[in-house]
C-alpha cells in the first residue's frame, strides 16, 4: 500500500526515563494502564494512516531506530526484525505496510510504550516496561515505542 499524501512523521517525542522492570515479553500491556497525552504529530500520522485503510502502526518514539516486523512469520528478513524503523517515522509512512506486527528489541535495551486503540483520539501510557526480545502488538492498536539504553 503506498503511503497516503500529507502523512506527518512522529518527531520530536520525548524519551522517558522511568527504570526498567521485568518485562512480560509477549505481552502488550497491563491491567493498571494509565492515560496519557502524545504530541499532535502522533494523533495527526495515526489518523491519517486510518483514513489511508491502514489497521495498526508503529510509531517510534526514540532518538534512535527500531527493528520491526510486518508478519509475525517467523521469517524475518534481518533474523529477528524485518527492517529498522527509523527514529520519529511510523511503520505506514516509511514502508507503506498496511499492518505492522511488532518490534525487536536489542540486548541492554528497554522501552516504553504509548497504546490507542481509537485511531489515536485516546493514548494509554502501558505500565509494563518491556526489554530484550521480540514484542507482538495488536492487530487494532496503534503504539509509540520509545525505546532507551537501560544497561
């Protein structure tokens, strides 16, 4: 699917900083999820994406790129991850994928991880701070990965 016109890129969101716990690796979320506000840009890509028929995206969130996966296959061209999203991007615009699967996180790494499941009218900030390994997303959610050096 090509990437509709006039779709802004996340940029500029600010890492948190909070310290990395156990991680539930396969999971993506908690049952103590908290509201959160994003920048107008994120509200802004993921509408557009909706309005482009696009049913889940990944937005990064970090100063630095992300491994992603558009099939969770098994089968990934990179070994763990598909190709790197680049910081501030989302997976619709940089690749033109109608759907995203998940990401892969490296080694001495964490993230957090923003969630809305209304097309980005409402963010969810998810408890849980992930870490090491590959996350599987939800086929009807769009999230900011903001991912950080935790060791």
């Amino acid at each position: 699917m090509a990437a509709a016109a006039g779709v802004v890129a996340l940029l500029g969101v600010a890492a948190l900083t909070a310290p990395a716990g156990a991680a539930d690796r396969g999971s993506a979320g908690s049952s103590s999820a908290e509201s959160v506000a994003v920048p107008p840009e994120a509200v802004a890509a993921v509408k557009a994406a909706a309005a482009a028929g696009v049913e889940n995206l990944i937005l990064d969130g970090s100063s630095i790129g992300i491994g992603v996966i558009h099939l969770h296959d098994g089968v990934y061209t990179h070994g763990t991850y598909d190709v790197v999203l680049p910081a501030g991007a989302d997976t619709m615009t940089a690749f033109g994928w109608a759907n995203t699967a998940g990401w892969f996180m490296g080694d001495h790494y964490c993230a957090h991880v923003e969630r809305s499941t209304d097309q980005g009218e409402n963010w969810t900030h998810l408890p849980d701070n992930y870490d090491y390994g590959l996350h599987v997303i939800e086929s009807n959610a769009d999230y900011i990965i903001t991912q950080y050096r935790c060791t």
